[in-house]
C-alpha cells in the first residue's frame, strides 16, 4: 500500500481511499483503468512518463487514441480533487506527458483485525480441511474447481490467501486475479489477464512468456506490453495471433503444460462479477476434467452475487450438480469461535461481549472487526447505532432491492430478528401470499433474511418463521424509515399480534406486544402487556429480566397523564426494590426510601409501611439496630390502615423481621401468633398466602421444620399467580425465602440427601438468573450441613470455592461466588474456622472464631443471633478438646443461657449436650445428668433430629462412668439409631455419608 497526501492506493484490493481529518478511512470512486494508470504514476513518482510509455505498459500494444489516455488522467484528477493549474498530485508536461510530483510512502499493510487473518483461523477448520483435501487430488493429477461462497465480509478471501500461505512451498506456481463490478462494462477476462500478468511478471516470467507463445498466442497477444523486446517480435510475426476463437481451448493448454512442472494454483476472487467470457473459459476448465495438477480456486458472495449474476449461479449449480466442482460454503463464526477471537482484544474482568456482538453480526467477521474497533473507541456494549462503514454497505445491498423487497423487509424489521409473513404483511401494503413469496426469495438469493422453523398460528395456519441474517440488517432498515411511517407500522404489526395472543402461549409475546405498542405510542396498552411480562419473568425469577423490562415500563410511564402516572410509577418502583432487595443488592436502600417518600407524598399508608420494612430489611446487611428503627416506624404506620388484614399483614412482618435480625423472643412470637390470627380472619387470600411465607421463617427456627415447609408449599403458588396485580407482595423476596428455606429446613429435620437436592435445584436456579448473594448464601447452608455431619474438608472446599482464603489459593472465585456483605462474609468465617479447628489447627481455628465473636458482638448484622449458637458450641467444643476446660465451660453456658430463650430444640440440645460434656470432664456427673434429662425433655417437647444422637452419645457416656452398663447401651442404641436414620437419608454412594459415618465413629 502507497500513502501520498491523504489517500491511500492498496494495490492489492485495487482500492483507492481517502483519509479523513478525524481518521475516518472512506473509499474513492475510481473507474478500474483509471486506477491502473494512477498505480503505474505512483509506482513511478517524480519522473516523466510519455504517453508511449503508458500506453505499451497498459494497453497491450493496442491502439489507443491520446483523447483516451486523457481522459483517464481527468478522471484521476477528480478523484483526487487536483487541479491542473495548480497541481498537487499530476503535473503535465505539454507535448512530452506527466509526472507524479507529489511524495509517495510506502506503507506496510496492516491486516485487518478480523479473526480470519489472525495466526490461527478461527473457527474455519473444516473449510479449510476441504481446501487441503481438493489439494491432495490435484497432487494426484486431478484438476479441481473448487468455489468458496458467502456474504461480504465472511472471510473467503482471509481462507483462502490463508491455505495459500500453507501449501506455498508445494505449488510450482501461485497466481491470482480479482473481478470488479463494472458498471459500464467490464473488459473481458479481466481477472484472468491479471492472474496472467502476475505470473509473467514472476520468478518464472520468462519460462511463462515461452509457454504462452507456444501454446496461447492468442493470450500472449494480450499481454504483449509485459513481454520482453524479443518476444514480443515474435508475438508480432505470428499469423492471426488477434483471433479469439481458440482462446478458451488455449488458456487450458497453457494451464496443463505450466502444471507439469507441479501443482499450479489460480485464485479469482468476486467472480460473481466476471464477465462472460470468463464463466465461459471457467466452464471449459472444469468440464476439460484435466489429469494436469491444476487447483483453481474462486470466490464469490452469496449475499446478493446470484441475482444478479445469474449465469454465474446456473454455472456453479450446474457443475455442483454434476460432481465438476467442490463448493465450500462459508458461514457465521459460531458463539465460541467469536470468544476466541475476541479473548485477546479485551481486558480481564471486562464484561463479556461475545452474545452481544454474535447477535448484531450474525459472526460476520468483517462485522465483527468493524463493531469491536468501535467498542474500543468507548462504544458501550448497549450502544445500538451501526457503524458508519457497516451502514455504506448495507445502504448499498438495500439499493439494489425491488421495491416490495425493501417494504417487505423494512415491515419485518418493525417486527423484531424473527417474523412469519401474517404479522407484518399489513404494515407492508401486501397480502400474507405475496408477502411470503417475496421472503422465499430473499431467503433463497441469500440476501438479509434466513427460513427457520414452521409454526403453526392460533387459527390453525401453517407458517414459515424467517430471521434477519444480522441484526445489523434490521437497525438499518429501521432507521432509514420515517417516525410517522414507523409508528403507523408498528401500530398494525401491534393489531395483528394482538389478535392471536393468549395468555398461555409464548411467554415472550407480552413483551413483544409491549414493544409494538410503545413504538405506536399506545403507551397505556404498552403498560398493560409490560405488567404482564414482569410477572411471567417472576414466576421464573428472571431478576435482571424484570429489570429490563421495569426499564421500558418507566419510559412509558413517563409518557401517561398525571392522573394515572404517579400511582403507576409507584407500583414500578416497588418492583424494583423487591428485586434488590431479594438479591441484596446495596440499591435496595435507595430505592425503598424514594419510594417510602413517594408513598407518603401520594398519601399512600400500605405503600409507605412496606418502604419501611423495605428499608430496614436494607440496612440489616449491615447494622441489625438502625434496622430495627425502620420496622418500629412500620409497625406505627399500620395505626393508619383501615384495613385489618392489612394492618395485620405490616405488623406481623414487623414482628418476622425483627426475630430474624436481632433473635427470637417470646413476646415477639406471641406477637407474631396474634396478628397471624388477624390475618387469617380477612377476605383476601393473598394477602395472608404473603404473610404465611414470612411466618414460615419463625417457624424455621423454632422447631417447626415440618410446618416452614408446608406453609412455603400452601402459600407460594398463590403469590405467583397475582405476581404482576400485586406489587407489595415482593414476590422475589417470597422466591428467595422459599428456596432458602427449603434445604434449610431439610438439614434440621434430618432429611439430608433431600436438602442436597434442594440446594442443587435452588443453586441451579440462582446460577442462571446471576443472584449471586442467593448463591452465596446458599452454598454457606450447604457448608452448614457439611459440618453438621462432621465433613470438614467438604467445608473448605466450598470455602476456597467462594474465596474466602484469598491468596492462598491460586485461583480467584467466580463472580458469582464472590462474598460481599458482611453476614456472608462472617456465615464463611464461621465455617472456615471450625473446619480449621476440627483438622488439627485449634489454635488458628479458636483465634479466628474470637475475632467474629468480637464482631459480631460489636456490630450485629441480621441473623448474627442464630449463627452464634454454631459459634459457641464449636468454641466450646474446640476448648474442651484441647483441654481448656474453663474457657469452654464459659462459652457452654453462654450457649446454654441463649439457647433457653429461644423455642429452637436443636440448639438448644447441643448446648445441653455441650454443658453435660464439660461436666464430665469436671468430674460433676450429678450436674451432668441433670443436663442430659434437660435434654431429653427437649427432644420430646421440640424435637432435634439431627442433634439427639450426640446427647444419647454423651449420656451413654455418663452411664457407664455411673456404672449403669444397661442403661449406657440403651442409649447406645437410641444413638445408632439416630445416626442410622441420618446416615440412611444420604444416598449409599454420596461421600458426605461416609463422612458423616466415620466422624461419629471418631467420636464414640
């Protein structure tokens, strides 16, 4: 490539370019003779050049009258914006010819950054694989035909230059052509001659000028300016050398003697635009069937080549068809093909783009060059303008369209990527038949749009669905349309979606109508299928889709009378926080108290009470008494409700969210029985299905396994089915305490491998919908399982997985795995530190357990009360077996002293079984027994599945220190029978039963 001023000439491509002020590189309009005889000034700067010279350099020795030649260098001229008077690219030199005066720099091409010209052909080996074998038969004396087929763009150039690259060394001879689209006509055999002249101009020039007089003159005549003084005499000697009958049996008598020194290799590129006689001279040598080593290869678009050209596609299908030929046909870098491409272009932790840029590209590479240089210029990902060069070059395939082709196409784009032809013939002006007619055949030619699958309509038709091959096609094609037009469009294609919509079809169809709406300015119906999206993305628990969604609902809010407006607002609002809230995300603070503040505006009590409980479920993350401020301003606000059920629904919660923050008091759970009472007692069902799912969180730690489970199951399927009508239910926070609850649950009524498969189901459902507190959390309640049955390296694996041991361990967590509040951050610790005390690191695992004791005391966040009891027993548990009887007897009766306050039999078994070991170990067996019958009355009043074996343990203990053998072995056998019944809800091959097994056998 020539750099002279601000053009460029590249040669190679035959393209002449203008450099803009702000860098833009745009093409120049040059006719292809007019860039021959720019070329050969460039490659010649700042000497005179006579006319004779140009015309035998670039004429052939055809006679050329002067006016033509100067009609070129006008035209040169015009490209270049040069003025004759004044030149600052050709100077004339009257009466003796030109000179080139302006400097000229050489420049080394720099590839185009696609993933076709990178080292390693991305995602184009088996393209390239049957290059390689159509090569292997011409080695063995097999002529072959091979056409290399797809859009603009797609890289058939970059494949093959690319298998060129690799078989260089075995092919005697290498040469190549390029077809251009001409306008007025295109001199025939273009590409050929040029591939020709490449090959006289080459190493072995001289052996290729003998081989065309003696087997091509009619060739050598041609090209009679590229050959030497002496042959050309003789090409002048010649009789009838000008004739062209036998110019096509010639061109292949002069292939078949250069391939006999070995493999000759011909490549045409854009052969959709050759002319005749150059499909004509490709015919005969694919038909000929040579035994010569020759490998022809040609590419072609497949975009729009075919209708254009369509004596190039009846060739093409015509030798396919009869096995004279092999087609390679070049499609869209698949997903994982962009990813590696797109690897080494972004920096790490940068969001991925890979979905993105396969969804406006369809894995053109040429696109995605093009798309990615703009994100790195700062376009965001979200950005939806097209790249001006993109925009040029579908502009210009749109031109090239019938007039019903571009209505058909720029309806289907007010449509969406997918369309059938039912939506939007009517937009289009045109019956659904005519419609359907005109997408077969863009569909066929290749051109914007794909056939998909059939589907059959509510009335019973059967119809095809097509795609946009890009979205790029669509954004044009929408954007080239007017706004009043546009509107009236999606207006129709709205009607048409309106009547077969149903409420159990597509769950995409609400949006979709929402979508046509909003653009045909319906903004109150836009709203009504935007609702009924967000609650079919609910019910999926879809957080970052109702989000989307939430997003179009607010603009089309902002878009109703005041009257409505506000309330609507509210409503969307009160969304929003829900979702962050139940995915903890730290926006949940700000969005309660706007709304808080919106509700007491609009003077909206109900409103305004669930801000406040919205607020203080916020700050708990992270300060358990500034959020008890916030559920004591709710618990006021309900004195202003007329509605008892109501009233009762705020005060009930106020009550739930307290026990869950700072502990569980007897008071508060009277509290919460009265007003569960009160809410029963009303007419609205859904207003106590939502206060059920937050009192099965009391009954979660009191004992009531059984019933926190039946609660969730009676009362969630009623919430889903108003999740849209109802915002104030904060139906995500009732998913997450559902799917939280459940393994939870499981683990403390003992039915293990059932809390396994509610862990992985909630997990799985979290992972795709990217809650990553819900993951986090959930994997910390699988770290407390693992530890209640004695698997304590099955904890540091799942600590190490959430990165809790930071540079210790050579891999960072997935981001989904990431901890970041606070009470994660310390449930993690926790775990950490009794698995580090229980394999034989007391010491590190007791300093670890202090420092959160510490914290937790200093500054409690929610749920801190609960997590203490696991922190107190493995304190004292640690003490005791190292010997430190004292400090472990001081945590045991902390442990024993909560404990009592609360109705949780589990912990408060452990810590009498706890209590009854130190003891023991003290010598103050009386005291011990005592304690193990306050334990046993525990088990029998609350239950503690997966606690009573470890206190029949102990008392069995006690017993036999007592000297009452048949009493020990009584308890024995409760024992193994409570470890049986646990062990036995594992299933036999899961290594966590084993685990558990062996840890109470280390025990005993």
């Amino acid at each position: 490539m020539r750099a002279f001023g601000s053009f460029r000439l590249d040669s190679l491509n035959h393209v002449l370019s203008r450099v803009t002020e702000q860098g833009e590189t745009l093409p120049v309009a040059i006719t292809a003779k007019a860039f021959d005889v720019l070329r050969y000034f460039v490659e010649h700067p700042g000497r005179l050049i006579s006319h004779e010279e140009l015309l035998e350099a670039l004429w052939n020795g055809v006679a050329v009258q002067p006016e033509v030649l100067k009609g070129h260098v006008l035209a040169i001229r015009t490209a270049l914006q040069d003025d004759a008077q004044h030149p600052r690219f050709i100077e004339t030199q009257r009466g003796r010819g030109y000179r080139f005066i302006a400097p000229v720099e050489s420049l080394v091409r720099e590839p185009v950054e696609t993933p076709l010209s990178t080292r390693t052909l991305v995602g184009r080996g088996e393209s390239l694989a049957q290059l390689r074998d159509c090569f292997e038969w011409v080695r063995q004396r097999r002529a072959q035909t091979v056409f290399v087929r797809g859009d603009a763009g797609i890289g058939k150039s970059a494949l093959v230059e690319h298998f060129c690259r690799g078989i260089e060394a075995q092919a005697a001879l290498m040469s190549f052509g390029r077809c251009i689209e001409g306008f007025g006509g295109v001199e025939p055999f273009y590409p050929v001659i040029e591939c020709l002249a490449r090959l006289v101009k080459g190493d072995q020039g001289s052996r290729v000028q003998d081989a065309l007089l003696s087997h091509a003159p009619s060739w050598a005549s041609l090209l009679g300016g590229l050959m030497s003084r002496e042959r050309r005499a003789l090409l002048q000697r010649l009789p009838g050398v000008m004739a062209r009958g036998r110019a096509l049996g010639e061109f292949c008598e002069l292939l078949e003697f250069l391939a006999e020194a070995g493999p000759l290799v011909l490549l045409l590129e854009d052969v959709h635009w050759a002319d005749h006689s150059t499909l004509d001279l490709l015919s005969a040598l694919s038909r000929r069937q040579s035994r010569a080593q020759i490998l022809l290869i040609c590419t072609a678009r497949s975009d729009n080549g075919f209708h254009r050209a369509p004596a190039f596609k009846q060739l093409v299908d015509d030798l396919h068809l009869h096995q004279l030929c092999s087609v390679v046909d070049l499609k869209g870098l698949r997903e994982e093909d962009i990813a590696d491409y797109v690897a080494p272009h972004v920096m790490p932790g940068a969001p991925d783009m890979t979905g993105f840029l396969r969804r406006r590209t369809g894995g053109n590479p040429l696109f995605l060059s093009i798309l990615l240089g703009h994100l790195r210029e700062g376009l965001s990902v979200g950005d939806t303008a097209v790249p001006p060069t993109i925009n040029e070059l579908i502009e210009s395939k749109i031109g090239g369209l019938s007039e019903q082709a571009r209505r058909a196409l720029e309806a289907a784009s007010a449509v969406g990527d997918t369309f059938n032809a039912l939506v939007p013939a009517t937009a289009a002006g045109m019956s659904a038949r005519r419609y359907e007619d005109i997408c077969e055949e863009l569909s066929r030619s290749g051109d914007f749009i794909e056939r998909q699958h059939l589907e059959r309509t509510e009335s019973g038709e059967t119809v095809r669905v097509y795609r946009f091959r890009h979205a790029l096609y669509r954004e044009v094609l929408l954007s080239r349309q007017g706004p009043l037009r546009l509107a009236q469009s999606h207006a129709l294609i709205a009607k048409e979606l309106e009547a077969s919509y149903t409420p159990a079809g597509d769950s995409h169809e609400p949006f979709a109508l929402a979508e046509q709406f909003s653009s045909a300015h319906d903004w109150s119906k836009a709203i009504a299928y935007l609702k009924i999206a967000i609650q079919t993305a609910k019910k999926r628990f879809a957080h970052k889709d109702v989000l989307i969604i939430l997003d179009k609902a607010e603009q089309a809010a902002a878009h109703m009378p005041d009257a409505s407006r506000a309330k609507i607002e509210m409503d969307l609002m009160e969304d929003r926080a829900s979702i962050y809230a139940a995915s903890h995300d730290r926006r949940a603070l700000q969005v309660f108290t706007q709304l808080r503040d919106t509700a007491k505006a609009l003077g909206q009590v109900d409103a305004q009470a669930r801000a406040e409980l919205g607020c203080g479920f916020a700050i708990s993350w992270a300060d358990v008494p500034a959020a008890i401020g916030h559920l004591e301003a709710a618990f006021a606000l309900t004195e202003g409700q007329t509605n008892s059920q109501l009233r009762a629904r705020i005060r009930l919660a106020s009550n739930v969210w307290r026990i869950w923050m700072a502990g569980w008091t007897k008071n508060l759970s009277e509290q919460c029985s009265l007003n569960l009472r009160n809410l029963r007692n009303g007419d609205d069902r859904q207003i106590t299905a939502w206060g059920m799912i937050e009192y099965s969180m009391v009954c979660l730690v009191s004992s009531r396994y059984g019933e926190a489970l039946e609660t969730i199951d009676e009362n969630l399927d009623i919430l889903m089915q108003h999740a849209a009508d109802r915002p104030e239910f904060n139906v995500f926070r009732a998913i997450w305490m559902a799917h939280l609850g459940r393994p939870w649950a499981h683990i403390m009524r003992g039915d293990w491998g059932r809390s396994l498969r509610e862990f992985d189901a909630s997990e799985a459902l979290f992972v795709s919908n990217a809650n990553r507190y819900s993951v986090c959390t959930l994997e910390t309640l699988r770290g407390l399982l693992h530890l209640l049955a004695g698997d304590f390296s099955g904890v540091r694996r799942i600590c190490e997985k959430l990165g809790f041991y930071g540079r210790a361990t050579t891999e960072s967590p997935a981001p989904l795995y990431t901890l970041q509040l606070p009470n994660e951050i310390r449930h993690c610790t926790l775990l950490a530190g009794a698995a580090e005390a229980a394999r034989g690191n007391a010491e590190a695992g007791i300093d670890t357990l202090l420092q959160l004791r510490r914290d937790m005391l200093d500054r409690p966040v929610i749920m801190d009360w609960y997590w203490q009891f696991l922190l107190l027993w493995t304190l004292s548990d640690t003490l005791l077996r190292i010997g430190r009887v004292q400090e472990a007897r001081s945590f045991a009766d902390e442990m024993v002293r909560t404990a009592a306050d609360t109705e949780e039999g589990t912990w408060q078994t452990m810590a009498l079984e706890l209590r009854a070991r130190v003891a023991i170990d003290l010598g103050y067996l009386d005291d011990a027994q005592v304690l193990v019958e306050r334990g046993e009355r525990v088990i029998d009043d609350l239950g503690a599945p997966i606690a009573s074996w470890r206190l029949y343990q102990s008392a069995a203990a006690l017993q036999r220190l007592q000297g009452s053998v048949d009493v020990a072995e009584k308890y024995e056998r409760l024992r193994d029978a409570a470890i049986q019944r646990l062990a036995a809800s594992l299933p036999e091959a899961d290594p966590l039963r084993e685990a558990f097994v062996h840890s109470t056998v280390q025990r005993r």
